[in-house]
C-alpha cells in the first residue's frame, strides 16, 4: 500500500506541474557585491499580487491530500512532502566557521566589533511579541500604512550528532539556540534546557524539540544564532558532560541566497548541530492559534504541520520529535502555545491537523485575521486563527 501512495503521489506531481525539473541548484552563499546588487535589480514596487495562480495549486493539493486518507505519521510525512515537491533533504549545505571569542566564557564579556553589535552582554528574552503589526492603520480613514514585506528567516529544524565512542543507549542534552536579529538583539529561544530537564534525542531520532520562536526572526539586516549544545553525563563516576556544540554563527546581509531551502552546520569538540532554514527575500510572520471548541470525552493526541504551495516547504508545529509542544488535548480553550513561522509574499499557506481530511487554506496579507474552523474525525472541533504581520517596520 505505501508504494501505492507513492506512485499516486508522482502522479499527482506530474498531472498537476507542480514538480519542476531542472531547477538550478546554487550555492546558499555568495562573495561579491555587484552579484548582491543584481538579485535586487528587478524587484517591484508592489506589494501582492492581483493574481491568485497559487490558489488552484492549494485547492488541487488539499484535495490530493484528502484522498490519501489516513495512514500512518512517517509515511504520511513522505507522502506530504513528495505530493508537494519538497526535497527531504535540503539540497544545499555549507558549514559555518564561529565568530572569534564566541564560547560560554568568552562571548557574554568580549569587546570586539560584534559583541557591541549584537549587545552580548545583554542575556534577556525578546519581550517584543508577535503580531506587532497585525492591526494597522485604516486607510478608509485617509491613514496611509508604511508596512512592506521585508526579509525573514525561518529555521525548520535542528539536529545534532555525537561523536562520543562510549556513548550507548539514552543520549541526554541540554543547553540553547537561539536567535539575535536587529529588532531588539535579544534572545529569541528556539531551545532551552537545563541540565536537570534534558532532551533525550535517542528518542527523537536526534532532533531537538524546538520552541516555536516568540515572534519572527527578521533579516532585515544581520542576524546571530547563538549555540550552547552539551551532552550530559549519566551515573556518578566523576565524568564531565561533553560539549557537542559551542559558539555564534552569523548570517550576513550581503552574503544569503533568498528562497533557498539549506543546511548550515556547527562543530564542536564532540559533535556538531545542522540547521535547515530558508531566508525570504520578502516575508510576514504568520501566528497560528488554535481554540478548542469541542474535545471528546478523555481527550485526544493532536498533531499539527503546515505547507506552502509555491515555495513548497513543510513546517512542523506539533511533532513528537520536532516540536516541544504537548499535543495532547484535556479540555476545551485556548491552546496554551501559539506557533510563529515565516511565509513568502505569493504563498497560500495550509494547515494540515494529519488525519487524512482537507487542510485549511489561507492567504497570505500584510495585515489582519482569519479564523477557520476544522472538525476532526473522532468529533472535536478546533478554531484555527491565522494571522499576519510583518516583522520590522519602514
């Protein structure tokens, strides 16, 4: 049967056009200035378009996904990401040298140019929230809005690896990732676990169940990711947990390829950290939240993934072994998490509850709301409110 799937999900590509053959593959990278300049040279003034020839694409696809029914959650990811066109894996990969004086020790009391720049000393949460901009101005009212979509950055997941020989069985980390952009150069937490809470990644098939980012990571301008990953130490023979990853890497404007699905990597003395992101050239932030309006008796396990149609990437909301988000519903209310991600300006977004029946379809705007609701098969219903801002202001 999973063969099957997969052959109708080739089809399906090949029916539709959806699968473009022959793409050019360039380096996520790049050197030269004049190379900057001419991505840039024939941007427009508008800002969406007046065509919807995304829509038919989300239409035809949430259909497609809907006939495949229910099967089971690897499966179905494959499935998921093959109707769509997504690579599993990215098809770009570089690696990333840490900035001087980024250790534990050293990066928090440095004086060099980019601990000034990025306020190293300066160890706070964002309080900024997301949605900032949700609400505008009202031009009926004659109130012109100075809102544009500007660069965006989304980080998809982050695996580690060990290169520990006595490591067997049950591996335990703990530490930090976060992200420091020119909004207010504050942390925003994609993970964060001390060592008396660490992540058993043996069992997550060694991704970090990450936060969903308080607000958008904007790149607007440069962007830092600041990585603290160590393994710790199981019985009490005395041994030391052992740094798998330990430093800064930045993302410099100037030298990013836009709409390019990538992997960067960090090493550390004993292992290393992958990330896999894509920038966009021209991004809101979209916040999802979910208000449960009907839960069956006993509750339910819920999981929740999304997908765009033109840039086609897959986002993991509540994962098992993704996401650290408890996916299990008790009662009716408000969801206790909400969940940020970073969409391009011509993409529809959908919202996919992964139990085989239509996803929910939204479109992208600069500003506003929308509320959806969705009914789960064993008889709970969900509000689903997307809504859209950018995430720095011209």
């Amino acid at each position: 049967m999973g063969m099957l799937h997969l052959a109708l999900a080739s089809m399906a590509l090949q029916y539709s056009g959806l699968a473009h053959e022959g793409d050019a593959v360039q380096p996520a990278f790049i050197g030269h200035e004049d190379d900057v300049q001419s991505l840039f040279a024939d941007e427009e003034d508008d800002v969406l378009s007046d065509t919807d020839y995304e829509l038919p694409k989300a239409q035809e696809l949430a259909g497609f996904i809907e006939k495949l029914g229910p099967v089971e959650h690897e499966e179905r990811l494959t499935l998921m990401k093959a109707s769509f066109g997504i690579p599993l894996e990215p098809l770009l990969g570089h690696a990333f040298h840490p900035l001087p004086e980024c250790s534990r020790d050293q990066k928090h009391v440095g004086d060099r140019v980019w601990h000034e720049y990025y306020r190293m000393n300066r160890l706070l949460e964002t309080n900024l929230p997301a949605m900032r901009y949700t609400q505008c101005n009202d031009p009926s009212a004659g109130q012109q809005c100075f809102h544009r979509p500007t660069p965006i950055l989304q980080i998809f997941n982050v695996k580690v690896q060990t290169c520990l020989a006595d490591v067997t069985g049950r591996v335990e980390v703990y530490g930090i990732v976060a992200v420091r952009d020119d909004e207010d150069y504050c942390r925003n937490y994609l993970f964060s676990r001390s060592r008396e809470n660490p992540l058993d990644i043996s069992l997550t098939g060694g991704y970090l169940r990450l936060l969903s980012p308080r607000r958008g990571m904007s790149m607007k301008f440069n962007c830092l990711i600041e990585v603290d990953i160590r393994v710790k130490t199981l019985g009490d023979d005395g041994t030391e947990d052992k740094t798998l990853a330990d430093g800064c890497m930045e993302f410099v404007e100037g030298r990013i390829y836009y709409e390019r699905f990538s992997r960067c990597s960090m090493s550390g003395p004993y292992g290393s950290v992958a990330f896999d992101y894509i920038i966009f050239r021209e991004g809101f932030d979209l916040t999802i939240e979910l208000d449960l309006l009907e839960v069956p008796e006993g509750g339910f396990s819920m999981q929740m993934c999304g997908y765009t149609t033109a840039q086609k990437n897959y986002y993991a909301f509540i994962d098992k072994n993704c996401r650290d988000c408890d996916s299990f519903v008790s009662s009716t209310g408000k969801f206790l998490q909400y969940f940020v991600a970073a969409v391009h300006i011509d993409d529809y977004f959908l919202v996919d509850f992964a139990e085989g029946k239509s996803p929910l379809i939204f479109k992208p705007t600069i500003h506003g709301s929308e509320e959806k609701e969705y009914s789960f098969e064993h008889g709970a219903l969900v509000s689903v409110k997307v809504s859209w801002s950018t995430v720095w202001y011209i």
